[in-house]
C-alpha cells in the first residue's frame, strides 16, 4: 500500500468539498492508496511527521488520527502560489513532492500561446486594463468588449462594455444592464477594478438563439501513468444576456456534443471530432511553459456562430462538482505515479567512483546541437579525473540525499543511483524561479558554475550598466529609451528617423516592430506586415506599450553587402584565471531582405564562418582589423559587465551588429540558455575546467 498525503494549510476536511473527500476515498481503496489528510498544524517539521486523519477501512465516513513519517507525495488541494505559502509549509514543500502548482495570469499565457503558429489563430486581442485612454482606444477597435481581472476565478468581477457611439456605452455585470458615459463608466470601472490588473479583450459572440452565453470546458488530467488525458468536456451555459456562464454564477452544464450539434450544426462534426486531441494538444503546449508538471487543467473555449473557435483562459484545480468521481481516480492515480518514482534508485546500480562528479543540470531539450554538447563534456572531463552525471531537477530524492543521474558509457546514457555532485554545471540556469526553489535551496552548499537568477538580466538593465562603461565600450551601445511617456517615444522616433520597439525581456525575434518617419507619417513593420500610420495611430500604438516592457532603439542597418540582415554571436567563456575568451563568433544571415529581425520565427536564417564572412564582406582574414576590432569589443563587455552582476557565471553570448560605416554596434547581451549550435566542443572544454576549479577553490 502507497501512503499519500492530502494536505490544506486549514485542514481538508474544513474546506474540501465532503463530496470531492469522499470521491477521493473511494479511488484511493481502488488503486491500494493509503490517504493521510493533514493541515499546517498536524506538522511536525522537526520529526519530520504529521498527525493525520486516516479513512478508518472497516466504517465508511469515519476517521482514525494517527501519526505517520511525511509521505513521499502530497496532493496539496486549492495550491498556493509560492509566495502565499508560510515558512512552514514552504518548508514542507522542501521536504514532499506537492502534485499541484498554480499559472501565471490569463494574459501572460495568452501571449505566450501567441507566439505560436499552432495556437495565435486561438487567441482573442487582449490588451492590459491601462485607464481609460487604452480602454477607448481598444473600443474604437471592436466596438464590443470584456473587461475581466487577470488572475479572476468563477467568472466573478467580469464586465462587458459595448459602445453605441464615442461618449455613450452599455455596461452589463452580472445581471445588471446600464446606458452610460465616459464618466459614468469610468467610475463604474474604478468601483471594479479597484488595485487588480483587469484585461480588456475582444467579446466573443458565443450565444445560442436564445443569448445564453457559453463556453466548452475541457478539463484535462495527468493520470496514473503522468500523461495527459481528458476526464470530461462539457457545456457550460449562463442565463439569457448575462456576461459569463461560469457555474458559480448562476450556469448550468449540458452534454457538448448535442449541444454543439444543434447550435453550431455547420461545425459541430469537425469540433467533435477533433476537439479531444485539440485539450490534450493545448494542455501540452501550456505545461511547456513551465519548469513543472502541471497536475490537470481547465480549458476554456468559446465558439462564435461562423465555426471559430476561441481559447478564453486555462485554469488550475478548475470546478469539478459534477465528476468527482472522474477526477479522483486520475488525482489519486497521478500522486500514486510520482510516489513510485521515489523507489526507482533501488531499482538501478549505484554509482561508485573517486572522480570529481560534476553534476550537469541539462537544458531538457531534444536539439542536436545540446545532445553532443553534453557528451563533449563527458569526453572532457575524463581528460580532468572527472565523471560528468547529467542530471534532472526532478531526479533529486532529498530524503535519501541522493539523485537518479545518467553516466555515458558505451554510445549511451546510463542510469545510476548517484550522490549529490561535487559541482553544479548549470545548464538549465533557473535559479530564482520557484518551482526550482527546492531544487537550489537543497544544493546550495555546492558550488555552481552560474549563479545568476533567471530572467535577471533584462536588456535595460544592461544597458543601464554600460552606460557608465569606459568610452571604448560605451560607444558601442545603441541610443535607447525605455517605453513609458508615449510623448518622448514619438520625440525618439522623430529624432532617429528609423527605430526599433522590442521588448525588454528575451523575444526570440517575436513582437519587434521597425519603426521609420516618414515626411507625413510613419511606417511600421511587424516582421510580417507594413502599416502606413499617421501620428494619432502611431500614439494609439505606443500607448498600447507602455507598461508592457517595451524598449525604443535607434535602427542600425547591420546587413550584408547585398542587403541581407545579420549579427554577429560571439561566444564568451570563462576561463580557469578569471579572464573572458571569445570561443567563436557566428555570423547569422536573414535570407530576407525586407525582415530585419536575424532570429524571427518566420525568417530564413543561415550561419557561415567567421573566417568566410570576414573575407566576402570586408576583404579581411582572421587576426586583421575587424576580427580584432569584435574580439576585442566583446571581452571589454564581459570584462566590465561581471565584477557588476555581483554573481559568478561562466558564459554569455553577445550579440553584435555592424553598419555601413563599420562601427560595431551592441544589439544585446545574452546570459541564459545560450545555443552552440555548431561548436559545442568547443564549449565543453572551457565548461569542464572552469568546473573542476570550483572543486578545487572550496
């Protein structure tokens, strides 16, 4: 029998539906599961045990209280999000695996979904609630509009705003419906909104003939084998001409295959068809983008009367009154899941070895490129009486001090029940975010080559930084402003001539828009398309950035002597003494002449020599003006940057573009997940000497 943990701060049994208790029950006795429900205070953290409440096997709704040791699994009902969490039970967090996590706000994962080719057609304009500038500016665009707070739950505080001309608007919340002005509507929005971030996003037309709002809920689970499946898909309808047909508001359910079949008829066979795969696929895509497994999911989908589906949000630990019973056996079939990987060391050889181990946090990725990187190391290491164990975060079992790691041997990856390493190469860098929180906070007594938090190193901060640079370094850093007065970035604009508005954080290229000033107006290009705007769009636009991270930057027209954007990824290591080496530079081409972002999605881009490049453009071989004049630009910048970040790391990628003056511009700095694409031996050999020091220095 598996002891499971079912864990409130408050105590189950005080705020867990008694139906969803019971289904839980009834599932664990079928899958052999023992279930020992336990609140904050039934912790003991220094024995390291829990007074629970036990189901008593021989009486049904009867509990036995007994003590046991922390279960290796607990399912955490209604999870918190990390930093709601008390020291206490962030402790326990250190010491059990919780099956549950929460996800960002709606808007976050809806423009991660955006990036995407798959999901963007999903996804419904959606802007950040800003005053009312952006909220009428979005009117004017649709007419029609939801106003929902980010983070809402149960379809509560969800407004719909609908303009009959400039000044004059209906605003319906709940069962109220009101004729207003802007005045009127911005203090009904005040009363609303209050300190929460709302959202402003397009209505969705998703009404029968008889204005019930609906939605289709796909609620998705991973099961006892930690895969994904569907436990339900359902319609949920409101009351006529209400805003939402969420359950606690009044909604009821209906069976969504009937339902769709006599009110969207057109398209209801290829939605019944395709929409489970659809919720699986979808639920995939949002886990991605994250350093945990998510436990289950509620999707949101709307239908508008043309056949057009629309994603509206996913939600964790979403309402399941209607199939407890469903849910329970996959909750309790996944927690039996991750309780049994806690045996898996027994069941593979141990590792024994005299050899420094270096513990390679690996970028779990299926690249190429990463894959030969990570043997490299393990070829290098042996040349430093080392043994490199790659390993997972997830793979590390505290209570045995222990981890599941992976040793090259023989062409292949094999498993080891391993000690903790003697040094952190870390791959992953996601210290600071806090599903890795255990994860660092375990290994911290061990040295690690990076110690940065991820996602630390904006492009402003380092800008900022380089600004007080010596004049050689600071003159290679581009005119900047960071987005917040729409009146000085149009000044920006006016006074560059060509700009770029990117965003702050890493873009991969997404959401970058060429901004050129025109005698009477300006074009903007967004990678994929160009918009003539006159001064009012183009301050509608701007408006629609600030606050959102965006930074303003002079154009610099890196490209090619035929026209074809590049830059210039040259490639920084740590040395064994503390200096900064250029292992290689790349050139990389966009085979666009009309794109001008390098690294977009949609763009072609190749990579050549640097040696070649060097010659076909400026007629020079490696050593001569420009090789020197990158190298030496790019070890200046390493140089300065490091004593400043106050944290130790062993690489950086610096991105470097040259115009037609041949002045060497700095695009960007770049400190996490960095690729090698095509020299990832190169990098193994500063990587695992750099490491081995480390030992040797503690």
């Amino acid at each position: 029998m598996t002891d499971i943990g079912i864990y409130h701060a408050a105590h189950p049994l005080n705020v867990v539906p008694p139906a969803r208790i019971q289904a839980l029950v009834e599932a664990a006795r079928k899958l052999d599961v023992r279930l020992l429900l336990f609140d904050e205070a039934s912790f003991n953290s220094q024995q390291l045990t829990i007074q629970a409440m036990v189901p008593n096997p021989d009486l049904s709704d009867n509990w036995l209280v007994e003590t046991h040791p922390l279960p290796d699994v607990v399912i955490n009902e209604m999870p918190k999000l990390p930093h709601e969490r008390s020291p206490l039970e962030q402790k326990l967090n250190r010491l059990v695996t919780f099956t549950s996590y929460s996800i960002h706000g709606k808007l976050r994962i809806q423009n991660e979904l955006k990036k995407s080719t798959t999901w963007s057609s999903l996804i419904i304009p959606t802007i950040i609630y800003a005053g009312m500038e952006s909220l009428l500016n979005m009117l004017e665009q649709e007419k029609d509009v939801i106003l929902k707070p980010d983070h809402g739950r149960q379809g509560k505080q969800i407004a719909r705003i609908t303009a009959t001309d400039d000044q004059h608007f209906i605003w319906r919340l709940e069962d109220a419906v009101q004729h207003v002005s802007v005045a009127e509507l911005q203090q009904l929005i005040q009363s609303l909104t209050g300190e929460q971030t709302f959202l402003v996003q397009r209505y969705i037309d998703s009404t029968n003939d008889q204005r019930q709002p609906f939605d289709c809920r796909i609620h998705v689970q991973r099961d006892e084998q930690g895969e994904f499946v569907i436990t339900r898909i359902y319609i949920r309808y409101g009351e006529p001409d209400r805003v939402t047909s969420n359950l606690e508001q009044g909604g009821q359910t209906a069976e969504w295959t009937d339902w769709l079949r006599r009110y969207r008829p057109e398209s209801a066979e290829q939605a019944i068809q395709h929409l489970p795969a659809t919720g699986i696929q979808l639920a995939y895509a949002i886990d991605e983008l994250y350093d945990y497994n998510l436990d289950e999911l509620g999707l949101d989908l709307a239908v508008d009367p043309s056949g057009k589906w629309w994603f509206y949000e996913a939600n964790t630990a979403p309402q399941t009154r209607e199939h407890e019973a469903e849910r329970a056996i996959h909750t309790i079939g996944y927690a039996r899941y991750l309780a049994h990987r806690h045996h898996i060391l027994e069941q593979v050889p141990e590792l024994n070895t005299e050899q420094t181990i270096i513990g390679l946090l690996a970028i779990p990725s299926a690249e190429e490129s990463e894959e030969i990187f990570v043997e490299a190391c393990s070829a290098v290491a042996r040349l430093h009486d080392a043994i490199v164990v790659r390993m997972r975060a997830e793979d590390v079992f505290y209570k045995q001090q222990r981890m599941l790691g992976y040793v090259w041997e023989h062409s292949e990856w094999v498993a080891y029940s391993c000690p903790y390493p003697d040094v952190l190469l870390d791959r992953l860098k996601k210290r600071g975010i806090a599903a890795y929180s255990r994860f660092y906070n375990e290994l911290t007594h061990i040295p690690a080559t990076h110690e940065l938090k991820s996602g630390s190193m904006s492009k402003m901060h380092i800008y900022r930084l380089l600004l007080e640079a010596p004049e050689h370094v600071r003159s290679a850093l581009i005119p900047f402003y960071e987005s917040h007065l729409p009146g000085q970035v149009l000044s920006f604009i006016d006074r560059h001539k060509e700009t770029v508005l990117k965003p702050d954080a890493g873009s991969h290229g997404q959401h970058i828009f060429n901004i050129t000033r025109l005698k009477d107006s300006y074009e903007v290009f967004d990678q994929s398309y160009l918009h003539t705007l006159d001064a009012e769009q183009l301050h509608q636009l701007v408006t629609m950035t600030i606050g959102q991270g965006y930074i303003l930057q002079r154009f610099v027209n890196s490209s090619t002597g035929e026209g074809y954007p590049f830059h210039l990824r040259t490639h920084m290591m740590k040395q064994v003494d503390g200096s900064w080496e250029v292992v290689f530079i790349q050139p990389y081409i966009a085979v666009s002449t009309y794109r001008k972002v390098t690294n977009h999605e949609q763009t072609l881009r190749l990579s050549t020599k640097w040696s070649w490049f060097l010659s076909a453009e400026y007629g020079e071989s490696l050593d001569g003006n420009m090789d020197r004049r990158v190298r030496e630009l790019a070890t200046a910048i390493a140089t300065y940057l490091e004593p400043r970040l106050n944290k130790r790391f062993p690489e950086m990628a610096i991105d470097l573009g040259i115009d037609k003056e041949q002045n060497v511009w700095l695009f960007e700095a770049n400190f996490n997940r960095i690729g090698n694409s095509f020299h990832p031996f190169e990098v193994a050999k500063y990587a695992i000497p750099f490491a081995v020091s480390l030992v040797n220095q503690s």
